[in-house]
C-alpha cells in the first residue's frame, strides 16, 4: 500500500480516504507525526448513524482491553464522533497469502491473547482484517463487531471457537500440510450455532450488507460513496 499523504497545513497531512460508505469514512492519516486510521462516524448516512456509532463505540471497547496486545492497533482516541487507532503496517491476507507454518503459530497465540482478555473477534472469516507485516507476523484490524462483554460463558467459548476454525481455514487455504489432525476434526465439526446461521441467516446478512452498506465477503473493501 502507498502511504505518502498529500502534504496538508500545520503538522497533518490531508488524509487519504481509504473506505467511504453509509456508516462514514475511513481514512489514513497523520497526527503528531505518526501514522492514524480514522473512523468518522459523523460521515454516515442519517439512517446509519446509531448503527455507525455503535460499531466504532465496540471498537473502541475492544482495542481499550487489547492495549498492550502486540499485533492490535492501539486506541489513540474515541469521542463518539471520531475514532483514531494506531496504524499497522501490512498487507492483507488475500494479498500477503501467508504459506509459512511460523504466521499461523504467531496468528494462534494472537487469538489466544485476545480470549485470555475476554475479547472475541467475531469476524475473522474475512480475509481483509487477517494482516500481514512487513515481518511476517500477524495482526488483525477492524473489531466493530467484537464481543467485549468479558464474560467467558458458553456463547463465549462458542464464539471462541468460532475465531479459532475461521483460522484454521485461511490455513487450510494457504498452508494445508501444517493442519495437525486436531485442527482438521475442528474445521469438520462446525458449532450448533454456525451451522443454523450458515443455513438461516446468513444469507440476509450478505443480502443487507451488500445491497445497504456495500459490503462483499473476501474482500473488505467497501463501495466508496458518491
């Protein structure tokens, strides 16, 4: 990705848009001299506000229990207008298409400081917010709809599971000699919960997300907004 910023006044530069849709904007840019990713909720449609909102207020939730968690972007700033996180370089997965054994055993104990924290992803089935650093190690983005509840019940282990086999099917993917047997008896046996969304749900989901908010599966980029 090309990161030079279009120079701007004062000590920013202008931002470069990076996604535009009916929740707001994301952009690149520069604060105090380092690289941001910004969320502007006030850039959302009317209709979609209190939906915008409410994703970058569980974001914010997210990345505040995550602090420290190397291969998470740092919280900078929420005002409930505005959300700043630390950038992290990288290429996502469907660029990047990890095939060493070493990014997924860092990728697995990522996930596992997450749940250790009482944070579950809830949408790692996404390529796009798997990363790539420059490294070789992982870092994952995007937590709008995370569980932050804490709580670790059933639906948490649940869900917990649900994170760990979206992973272990991008490593099916691009690194399927490296799947112990283990792993190939948990991406055979899908949870009770995933199996009646795939088969409910999840069609509507895509149906909404697509036609209302330009979203697309394995992709990640959504429609930029006239």
């Amino acid at each position: 990705m090309d990161l030079d910023l279009a120079p701007g006044g004062g000590d920013a530069a202008t931002p470069r848009l990076l996604k535009a849709d009916e929740l707001g904007r994301i952009e690149l840019a520069e604060r105090d001299g380092r690289l941001v990713i910004r969320r502007d909720v006030a850039a959302a449609r009317w209709w979609a506000r209190p939906f915008a909102r409410r994703a970058a207020a569980r974001e914010a939730r997210a990345l505040a229990r995550l602090a420290g968690v190397d291969g998470v972007p740092a919280l900078l700033h929420w005002d409930g207008c505005e959300l700043l996180r630390g950038y992290i370089a990288g290429a996502p997965m469907q660029q990047a298409q990890p095939r060493q054994r070493a990014y997924y055993r860092d990728a697995l104990r990522l996930l596992a400081a997450l749940h250790r924290r009482g944070i579950v992803h809830n949408d790692l089935a996404k390529e796009p917010n798997w990363l790539v650093r420059p490294d070789g190690r992982p870092a994952l983005v995007d937590f709008q709809i995370a569980w932050t509840r804490g709580r670790r019940g059933r639906l948490f282990r649940l869900l917990a599971r649900e994170d760990l086999r979206h992973l272990l099917k991008h490593k099916r993917t691009y690194c399927p000699d490296a799947l112990s047997a283990r792993q190939r008896a948990i991406l055979a046996t899908p949870a009770a919960p995933a199996r009646l969304w795939r088969a409910t749900g999840k069609r509507l989901y895509k149906l909404i997300a697509r036609r209302l908010f330009g979203y697309w599966d394995n992709e990640g980029a959504g429609r930029v907004r006239e």
